[in-house]
C-alpha cells in the first residue's frame, strides 16, 4: 500500500468540488482519450454498447462493489444530473398520495432536497439545524421521525458547513444517504441504509456522474408511471445502458476506485484522512482562538474545513498569501465565509500539513 | 479553411454514438486533462464556480451562439441527462392540465418521447411512420396537427432508420426539434423554432451533456412548480449552473464548436456531409440492387446510412471484411440489421471513400 497520495504538480487544489483527483488516474485518463486499448478509437468516441466500453463499465462496477463492500442485494448505478436531480427523483419515486418522506435538515443540499420533496409530495422535517447555523449533527434524541415515513433521508457530510455524521443515524423506514461530498472516504454500513447517492466531482471522478447504490426491495417500490430517465427501475434493469450514459465521467470513477483499492481502501483511506484532517483542526485549535472553526467539534467534517480568523481582512489577507503559496480553492462559501479546506480522498497529506504550518505562522504573527 | 477532415489514427469509426471526435479536440484536452491554462490544476478538477471554468464555459457558449447563428432570443442551456431527459421534462414543463403535446412520429427516438409524454400528459400524434417501417418523413399533406397544442414536436434526423426531414415541418404551435444526431452539421432555421435540443455525443462532444437552445417566451411558460433540475427556467436563470454541471463534457463542445467554426462553419459543415453520404449513397445505387439502403430514397439522411445486402450472411461477411481494413461500428442497429455507416461531422472523408470502394468491390464478386 503506497504510503501517502502522489502529488507532482504546482498547485495545492483545495476545491470543494468539482475537485483533485489521483494524478495517476489523469495520466491513464490522458492515453485513452487517444486511444484505449489499442482499439484506434478514444474513450470518449467509442459506442457506449461496444467491447470496449462493456468492459470499462463493468471493471467499474465490480470495483464499485468492493472498494465498498457492497451487498449483492443492493444495484449499483451509473446516473446523470447530480446528487440535485436525485432530490427530485427520490421523492417522485417514493412520495405516492399519502407518504410522507423525512428528513433530517443540516444544511444547504438537504434545504434542497426537502424543498424538491415538497413539490411532489409531504414532508416532515425530523430534525431542523438551522437554528445554530447548521453547525451541529443531531443525536438519536434530537430526532423525531414522522410515523410511517416512505424513507428518512439525510446527508452524511455537508460540504458547506463542515459537519458530518459520525455514524448513520437509526431510522425504523428506509434510510437514504446523500453522501456526495464523502462517498468512499470511509466504510459505509449497509445494513442501516436503502440507498446512499452521491454526485461524482469529489471523492469519485469528474462531475455528470451520480452514483447511487440501492437495495433491491427498496427499488421495488419505486414508482414507474414516470418519465422513463426518473424511473430507478429502469436504470436498474438497464445496468445503467437505458440511455446513452456518461462514458468518460464512469471510466474516471473505475480508474479512481481502482486507486482506492490500491491504496488499502476505505479503512486506509480513513486513516490518512483523519490523520489530514487532524493536521488542519489541530491548526486550528492550538491558535489560541485566533482561528475559529464553524462546526462544533464533536460533529467535525474529516473532508470539508470551514474556518474563519477574527476579520474578514484577516482572511483575505491569509487567501493571498496561500494563493502565493501555490494554494488554490481556499476561499469559503459565500454563505459560512471565510476559508474552507476540501481535503477528500486524492488531496495530498504534503498539502495539509503545507496549509497547517501557514495558519501556524499567520496565528501567531 | 481546412480541406478535409483530420484523420491519423488507424480505425476508421463509424459508430453511431458515441462517435468520432476531431483529433486536434483530443489532443487539446489530453493536455488540459493534466493542467489546463496553466493554473496546476485539470480541467476535471477545477470549480465550477471558479474563473478557468468560467472562461471555458463563456467561450462554448458565445462559440455556440455563433456557429449556431443562435439568435439573441434564445437561452442557450447545457444540461444532463441526454435527449432522453429531454422528452419527459418537455412534456412535465409544457403539458398542464389540459394541454396536448402534439408529436410526428418518426421512429425509435419518438417512441420514447410520445411514451414520455403519455405519462405526463395528452399526447396526438399528427403522423405516424410505423407504417412503412419508418422508411418515410411526413410531407406537409401527410400531417394533422392537433387544434391547440402545447407544443409540436419532432426529430430532425433519425439515427436508427436513416431519415432525416429536408426542411422543418410549419406548424402554428411551439415547435421543438431533436437534433440530436445532426446538431451543427447544417444550419438551422430558428424562425421555424421554439426549443431545439441535442444529446451531446454524435456532433456536439462527448456523451454526459445536452444542449438546449430555448426561445425565451417559450421558456416563460414552462411550469415551475416542479423539482428544480427538471425547471428550465431555473437552469437558464443560473446559466447552466444551478448545480454543477458536467464540465468535462462542456469543454470538449467547446473545442469541437471551436473546430467547426475554424472548418467553415455549418455551411461548409453541410457541403462536407454532403459529399461524404453522396459516396456511400451512389455506392449504393450503384451496386445494381445488391446493397438495399433502409430509407426513401427522398428522405435520406446525410448522418446515419443504414443498408442492408441480400442475406444475413453476406451482411455478416461484409462486416468482417471491414473490419479487417480497420472499420469500426458498421454494424447495423438491431431493429433494422444489415449495416450502418455513421459519417458524423467529424467522420474523415477518406473513410467515406474507403467504405464505399469496399462496398462496390464486394457487390461485384
């Protein structure tokens, strides 16, 4: 297993997404936009129902399967249109007259997934953080799932406000995961889900890839008097082919669990990123409060790091210095402010600690 | 203007979709896969929201606008989904109560979205090609649009049958066209239309994207009360943005309208296609009844040529013997058999000739 994630080029991309991915990947991903497999034709150009792509999709899949230890009783599919248009797709699947779907609202992407469900059908709003500015993750007291709820949706990691869940809360109804912004950057437990989702562009490949892995007896009860590309069903009995999919955007995400896989998978993968992590809190925590991190501590996000010195001239000013050291996507989002540290999967350790040793030095001048 | 079609590699791709790319696109974004405009960072890993992707996705549209002759009135959309998202959320944006969507049915590609909208809403189909095996496009005699339709629909070019309509159809509704297999390869008459839209992987770029070009008092009465991805007026108010869109696929249009544009533009495009179906066309004719083309002489199209010889066998025979001279995808698409040469705008003229003296060769042993 290799020691630590390879980084060769100038820049230190931080980006929330869409985001840094391995550089071996890039360099395959480069070859086979020419040409792959000594077939003459690039990936991009070849028939999506050809040899050549049958073989991508299903490296990819089978990798997929156990990069995440996924069960046989769970589909894996290729989807397009983001973890946004699943928002939409869940409730017109699963919301018919009557049902209500939950939803545990920590942050901005499930704002938006509750206010597409609200279009289709009912919600009921199980757990609301927007009173602390999202800044906590519920505990199994602070829940109040509906009575029989169609599924109890939440999101695992927000990439805006830097908190995530430590475990997947206990839900008695379907239990649905986005989990964009840290899918495959730690174990998932299966049993306690019906469907996890997540977009492509951060921890899996480019973006205009949706993943989402869903339980056979859940998929069952999709509706299917939909619009053919809303229809999980189809997709399902598909293999994700009912459409012309996004070739070149899956033959990425293959290439990248592949790379998951060799190096040690998701437990390795926690190690580092905890260990990356740790490196930035703990910049953040030894300043002396001068550094202020926007999630409470007991709900810190291991990918996205949120943090704020005590003036907005005091963040740009570090922004600059960053960008002078090489450091790009640091700044926050618009709605938290200050800075942001995305530190997925293929971010590199040298990175972290290049970052931790700045805000060090900036603390204390 | 360049003469001819690049054309280095060794196989010669005929494949329907995903299909051939020009070669300068390829080598161009082999390099930004690795760092694009000298920032450190791909193409694939840079934000959406950030200034190297805001240059690319500036220049794919104003590149569009001008190769498409877009007038300022339309919204030009880059969207997910293919087409195939395309025929359900035209029906969910335009059918309310009430409303028809009034469809010429032309072939596989108008199945599914006269079956889409039947999900959605009240479909008339104003002519039915199922006939003749979809042989024929519709005359204006031969249509019978519906009194007050929400909408006209139909496909320009019918990939699978080998038809294409001349000019398009009049109609006092809305008309909406899916070009999808011959976006850019000749100009287009925008007075004639409201929306036109394309899956991105036969003319236009790689699989994963779908341009939608929408007039905008069309697109003012499209319905809001629907999941946010599937609104088109919230796409055209974020600019393609609302949630992050497939930038790979976005950037390669780009370079590909780039590419049309130094060749000539779409005029230029269609005396180029031209010549290159007339080849196999008269190859056809010529061929004193062996090989069979699919589609009415006068309904031609100039994308896709689907042909069949006497028997099976000798379709198989010649399928081999191409592929041994290092032609790819000419098999033909199974609801219609025999052989298919896909001669995209991309597709080099050297291929045309080489395929044409294979088929006069074989239809004089």
């Amino acid at each position: 297993m290799p020691n630590v994630v390879e980084h060769t080029r100038a820049t230190l991309n931080f980006s929330a997404g869409p985001a840094v991915l391995p550089e071996s990947v890039l360099l395959q991903a480069r070859e086979a936009l020419w040409d792959i497999d000594d077939t003459g034709i690039g990936i991009l150009e070849h028939s999506h129902r050809g040899p050549a792509v049958d073989r991508v999709f299903e490296e990819a899949k089978a990798t997929c399967r156990r990069v995440g230890n996924i069960p046989d009783d769970f589909e894996v599919l290729f989807l397009q249109g983001g973890a946004s248009l699943q928002f939409g797709m869940l409730a017109m699947a699963f919301l018919s007259t009557g049902r209500t779907g939950d939803y545990l609202h920590t942050g901005a992407w499930t704002k938006r997934a509750i206010a597409d469900a609200r279009v289709v059908g009912d919600v009921h709003v199980a757990f609301d953080g927007s009173n602390d500015d999202f800044r906590s993750i519920p505990e199994a007291a602070d829940i109040a799932w509906s009575e029989h709820p169609a599924y109890a949706a939440y999101c695992s990691n927000n990439t805006i406000y830097g908190t995530r869940f430590d475990t997947a809360p206990d839900a008695s109804a379907p239990l649905v995961a986005d989990m964009s912004s840290e899918m495959f950057s730690r174990p998932i437990d299966w049993s306690k889900h019906a469907m996890v989702y997540a977009g492509g562009q951060k921890n899996l490949g480019p973006a205009g890839v949706t993943l989402a892995v869903i339980k056979r007896d859940f998929l069952e009860l999709a509706r299917r008097d939909l619009p053919d590309m809303l229809r999980y069903d189809l997709h399902a009995s598909k293999d994700s082919r009912y459409n012309t999919p996004p070739v070149f955007a899956i033959y990425v995400c293959g290439l990248v669990l592949k790379w998951i896989e060799e190096m040690g998978g998701t437990e390795a993968m926690t190690a580092r990123n905890d260990a990356k992590a740790k490196c930035i809190y703990d910049a953040i925590d030894s300043s002396g409060g001068f550094w202020k991190g926007h999630a409470n501590s007991s709900c810190r996000s291991v990918m996205n790091i949120p943090f704020v010195s005590p003036t907005p001239e005091q963040d740009a000013e570090f922004l600059a210095i960053a960008a002078k050291a090489g450091m790009s996507g640091l700044k926050g989002h618009r709605s938290v402010g200050g800075l942001r540290a995305s530190v997925y999967n293929a971010f590199p350790e040298q990175g972290c600690e290049a970052l931790a040793s700045l805000m060090r030095d900036f603390a204390k001048r």
